[in-house]
C-alpha cells in the first residue's frame, strides 16, 4: 500500500487510467467482431459499414498507444481481405 499522499494518488490515477484503457480496448475487439459477423454473414453492406467503422476505431486505439502500430495494420489488412473476398 502506497505511504505517501503522492503515492496514493499515483495509484487512483492508476488505477483510472487501466480502467479506462481497457474499456477501449474492448471497443476495438468489439468493432473488430462486428465486422466478421458481418462477413459471416454475407452482407456486403453492413460489413462495409461495419468495416469503415472499425478502421476509425483501430487507428484511434493505435493513436493511443493502447495497441502496436503493426498490430493495427494488420488488422486492417486482413479484416479488408476478408471483405475483398465477400465481393
């Protein structure tokens, strides 16, 4: 347990901030499977939108620094191959 004032409120900030990071990571996961619903599914339509939605996401979440620059192109990449495919 933190001793210090500074130290307990480092640690609220902490404590904050995983909070918070972690509800938009589950954004991106979540974007991410509504677009393979999507193709799933077969609709062109919705997994374009769907797509459109979750490449915004992915590059905001990148921004961020709560995902590596590599992984977020990847998911683009393959998620658009999936879609290219759906065509």
């Amino acid at each position: 347990m933190a001793n210090t004032a500074q130290a307990r409120k480092r640690a609220r900030q902490a404590d904050a901030h995983r909070d918070h990071n972690n509800a938009q990571r589950t954004r991106f996961k979540t974007a991410v499977k509504n677009v393979k619903v999507a193709i799933a599914k077969g609709d062109k339509t919705v997994a374009q939108a769907a797509y459109l939605q979750a490449v915004s996401l992915i590059d905001k979440t990148q921004g961020k620094d709560l995902i590596h620059k590599n992984k977020a192109a990847r998911q683009k990449s393959r998620l658009n191959a999936e879609l290219r495919k759906l065509a």
